[in-house]
C-alpha cells in the first residue's frame, strides 16, 4: 500500500481517508481541502483516478480486515459512558 499512496498528494491522501467514512464525495472534498465550488467536479476527477482507486481499496481492506466500523467506534464510545455514569451514580 505504501508505494501507491506515495503517488497521492496530501489532499488525494485526504481524500481517499475521508471518503470511507461516509462516502459522500463533495462533502469528502471539502474535508480534504479542495474548493467548496468544485467539490462535485473534483470528487467526479478523483474517483477516476487509477491510484485514488487503489489507495481506496487498500484502505477499505485494510478497515475490514481490522474489523473497524464507525458503529464499532460509538458502540464502544456508549459503553464506557455509561460504564462511568453507572459508576458515578454508585
């Protein structure tokens, strides 16, 4: 994975992160760093690009085989508030 994200700038790096959190591709822009104005057309020029492609699929991978979701994450989140608030109330 390392040789082809080298090929990505830091924004198209950015983006490629961004992009598997919530798949919303003019928001995903805007988070990376690219102009609000052309958010749309440079998710549309990215999503064509053969090493944004690759970078993304190594990143999606890599996500499942660590079995980590954005639900996992705020699951967790929830239990240890509640862990402390029950422990708090004691």
């Amino acid at each position: 994975m390392a040789s082809r994200s080298a090929a990505l700038t830091p924004k198209q790096q950015r983006f490629v992160e961004e992009y598997l959190v919530d798949l919303n591709g003019a928001a995903v822009a805007e988070r990376a760093g690219y102009a609000k104005s052309r958010a749309r057309q440079t998710t549309s020029e990215l999503v064509e690009m053969p090493a944004i492609t690759a970078a993304q699929s190594a990143r999606a991978a890599q996500s499942q085989r660590a079995q980590i979701t954005a639900d996992a994450v705020l699951g967790r989140l929830l239990r240890i508030v509640r862990d402390r608030a029950e422990a708090e109330e004691a």
